[in-house]
C-alpha cells in the first residue's frame, strides 16, 4: 500500500517536471521549442503478478502524462485490483480515461494487445509472455507500438571470502525467503567462495529453519502460502527435478497442495551454469566459487537475465569494479536485495529482465510520451531577425 502511494505522488511530480516544453538553442534567433505529451489512447497494462508490485503504479504513469489506460490484472488478483481502481475514480480520474479488464491472458490479454488503437503497452510478468507480446506487436499493422516490459530474473549474490557471514545469511534469507520467494527481485543463486562456504552455507540452514511457514494471519508466521494452485504444483515439478539432480540442503517440503504451503528450500549445485531458470517461490540455489570474482559474475552475465545482483564483500574496490562489470538493473552491497523503494532505487533489468525504463526513477515517464520538436524560421516573416532574439 505505502509502496502504490509512493508511485502515485512520484509519477504525479515527475509528470510535471518532465512535461514542460523546453527552449532550445537554435539559429538564427528564435529557439527550437521541444516538448513531451501523451502518447494517446492506452497504454495497455497487461499487469502480471500483483503479488507484490502495486498496479496502480502503471496506470498512474499513463494517466499522468496524459494518456487513457486500460488496466488488466493477474488473473489471481482481480479484488485489489479493482478496488485500487475504484479509489482511483473516487479520487477523480474519469471512468472513460481508466478502464478495468478482468479474464485470461490467453484471450482478454492478447486482444488488448492486438487491439489498433493502443498507444503502448506496459507488462510486468513472465519472460516467455514479454517475448509472445513483442511478437504480437510486431506482427501487427500499424504504428509502431512501444513496450515496456518487466519481467522476471535468475538473481544471484556474489559472497567473497571478506563477507561477514551473519550480514550474509540475514541478506539471504531475506532476499530469497521473504514473500515466498514470489519477488521478482527475490535471490535465486548464492555464489559463495569456497573458503568460507561451510559456514555461510550452515548459517544459511540454521536461519531458514527457524523460519515459521503457514497462514500469513498468525502473526508468528514468516512464509506464507505460495499464490495458487498452479505455482504450487509448478514448484512441486522444480522440486522433484532438484531431489534428482542437486544436494538438498534443507528439508525436503510437504506437499500439500490444499494449503499451499512451500517451506524454504535450498539445493547446492556444480556451476552457475547449471541454473537455467527463474524459479517463482522460496527456492535458492548455492554454488561454491574459486578464482576470480570477475569471472563468477561474467558467468551470471551469461545467464542472460539482468534484474537484481547481491555483493557481500568487504574490499570497496572489488564491489565498485563488480557492479561496473555487471549487466544488471539493480545491484545491492552488503545488504538484502529486496524491497526497492519509489525515486530512491529505481527499479528493473535488462537483457532477459525487461526492457527498462526503470519504474520509480526520472526516465520512466518518457516512455509514455510523445515527444514533439517545434522549429520556426523566423526569418520568413522577413524584417530584423536580431530584434527578435
Ligand atoms: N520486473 C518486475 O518488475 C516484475 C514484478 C513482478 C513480477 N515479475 C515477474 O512476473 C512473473 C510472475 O508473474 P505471473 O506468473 O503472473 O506471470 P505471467 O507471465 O504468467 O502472467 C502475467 C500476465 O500476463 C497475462 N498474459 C498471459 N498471456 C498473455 C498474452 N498472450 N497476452 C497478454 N497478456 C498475457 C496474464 O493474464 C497475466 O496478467 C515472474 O517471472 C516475476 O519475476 C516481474
Ligand atoms: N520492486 C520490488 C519487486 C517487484 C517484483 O515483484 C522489489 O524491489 O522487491
């Protein structure tokens, strides 16, 4: 809530400072005039999860540069969705300039998307449905449709062997244990060098299992259930894949599909190289490293995601020269990796992780704009052109 309150302030400043036509310098007297304005009809907010980022925050971005939005959510959040809108048109916004969609994405998502009039569309959720709807738009006749898409990410931590190991397993189990893992921000590969990974890695276990899984009511409870059904047994199918090929490191997790419930998880495996995929829920994997840290975080680099990087070191110079050489979006040190906060840490990826601009930061609303050059001969009108400069 405070996070979709901080979106809406932000956007509704930086809306008026980015919108103002700004003089250029330009011959022979008179300036060129450049200017920023809606785009039009849409963007589309094809919203994924709304299990942590606040919709509103997108169609806040549209409405305060002048666009109409249609807004559809996740499927497994329409509630909160629609109560978000609705305070949206309490507060004034005009029904024709936001409109909520509800249903699959399958069917109402993609005919949002392959609808003529839309301006844009903006995406939060998975990688694979970013890629189907960049091909939808370019399959389609037409302006050119700009996309904003943010999406999910394989986020490693690089630990070296200065880390103070308690910093480093309350940064863990934070980062990849708290909202069920079901961050897109959340870690997913600890890499952790070999010197000192004994004990991270049994501080790490000690930690995790003193967290306390079950109904998010109950005050006492840390993890709560994953989102539905289908995370529930997607997660169940990775798990059985890690038993078979990776060291477990903490208890195996019931599997009670009723309540949902993932306890936290962690496998140690050979090589960065080995995690192929986002895992949407409490699951870390741990890698030992030797060698040069460069090459450990050129090996994350090749994974292809760009999202989020955690750095436990205690040498200033080798955190600056890691988070140079990083492609990625939103690098933490010495810290957790979770938990961006609006016009502070604005936040997303590259590569596989989205498209940027990054939401909550001063480039984001440029992408919802229009940009017009107005540029006037002065000199037609005939007469003195230095009596006008
Ligand atoms: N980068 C970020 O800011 C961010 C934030 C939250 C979640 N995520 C990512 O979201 C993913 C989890 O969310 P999810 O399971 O809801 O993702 P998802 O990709 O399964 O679904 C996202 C949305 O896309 C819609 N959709 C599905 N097919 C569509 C189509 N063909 N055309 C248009 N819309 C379609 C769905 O209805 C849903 O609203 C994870 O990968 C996570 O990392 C990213
Ligand atoms: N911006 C949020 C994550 C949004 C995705 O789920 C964070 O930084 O944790």
């Amino acid at each position: 809530m405070r996070e979709a309150i901080d979106f809406l302030r932000y956007y509704a400043a930086e809306a008026e400072r980015i919108m103002q036509p700004q003089a250029l310098p330009a011959r022979p007297a008179r300036p060129t005039c450049c200017g920023c304005r809606g785009a039009g009809r849409g963007p589309a907010s094809a919203r994924g999860t709304s299990r942590w980022r606040s919709s509103p925050a997108v169609v806040a971005a549209a409405l305060a540069t002048g666009n109409t939005a249609l807004a559809k959510p996740a499927e497994q959040t329409p509630a909160i969705a629609a109560a978000a809108v609705r305070l949206l048109h309490e507060a004034g916004v005009p029904a024709d300039a936001l409109q909520l969609l509800h249903g699959p994405g399958e069917t109402i998502g993609a005919a949002l998307v392959a609808e003529p009039g839309i301006a844009g569309v903006v995406f939060t959720g998975s990688t694979p449905v970013a890629k189907a709807i960049q091909r939808a738009l370019a399959a389609k006749d037409g302006p050119i449709v700009p996309l904003i898409a943010e999406t999910g990410g394989i986020n490693a931590m690089l630990v070296d062997s200065t880390a103070l190991p308690e910093q480093v397993a309350d940064a863990v189990v934070q980062s990849a244990f708290r909202s069920a893992g079901q961050r897109c921000s959340a870690l997913r590969l600890l890499c952790v060098h070999e010197g000192i990974a004994d004990g991270v890695i049994a501080m790490v276990q000690g930690a995790a299992r003193e967290l306390v899984t079950g109904d998010p009511v109950r005050w006492q409870t840390d993890v709560g259930p994953v989102i539905d059904g289908e995370a529930f047994e997607a997660l169940q199918r990775h798990l059985r894949r890690l038993h078979a090929q990776a060291r477990p490191l903490l208890p195996a997790a019931a599997t009670d599909a009723g309540t949902r419930l993932v306890p936290p998880q962690a496998f140690e495996v050979a090589r960065i190289e080995d995690v192929r995929q986002e895992i949407f829920g409490p699951v870390l994997h741990v890698v030992r490293w030797s060698g040069d840290p460069r090459a450990a975080i050129a090996a994350i680099n090749r994974l292809g995601y760009g999202l989020t990087l955690g750095l436990q070191t205690r040498i200033d110079s080798r955190a600056e020269a890691l988070a140079r050489d990083a492609r990625i979006g939103n690098v933490y040190v010495n810290r957790n990796m979770i938990g961006a906060v609006v016009g502070v840490q604005p936040f997303g990826g590259e590569g596989l992780s989205g498209t940027g601009p990054k939401a909550g930061g001063p480039h984001y609303l440029y992408r919802f704009c229009g940009e017009q050059t107005v540029t006037v001969n002065t000199t037609a009108a005939g007469g003195n052109v230095a009596l006008l400069a």
